[in-house]
C-alpha cells in the first residue's frame, strides 16, 4: 500500500469484510483489496458510498462510481 489514506481504507474495508459484510464495487462482489485499489487508482473518479440495512444490522457496503454529467455552458 503506498499511501496512508490506502493503508486506513483498506483496514477499515478488510475489518468490514471480516464481519461477514460483503462489498460490492459498481454493482458486483468485490472485496476490500480491490475496492482500495480501484479507488486509490481512479482518484480523479467520485464513488458513493451506500450502506444496506438488514434489521438494523449492516450487511453490504456498495461503491458506485457516479457519473458526472457534461454540461453545456454555450446556453
């Protein structure tokens, strides 16, 4: 891991996982390594987090990359 933030990502993602939470990177399982990688290579990229619920109890957690609209400023 070559920075602090992909070294604290990926223990709180790997911590997660190791609760039996599954992740999900762009609609499809995944895991903690390569979400962090994914999202420390693609920097410039925005992800959502999303936390899905089952009674109370966190279940999964979902990264999906959002996509920035072009705007047309001619207008």
């Amino acid at each position: 891991m070559d920075t602090e933030l992909e070294k604290n990502l990926y223990l709180e993602l790997s911590s997660l996982e190791h609760r039996g939470i599954t992740i999900w990177l762009d609609g499809n399982p995944s895991n903690s390594k390569t979400v962090t990688s994914q999202l420390c290579f693609h920097e410039h990229s925005d992800y959502m987090r999303d936390y899905v619920f089952d009674e109370g109890v966190l279940k999964e957690l979902h990264f999906d990359r959002i996509k920035k609209e072009k705007t047309d400023h001619n207008n």
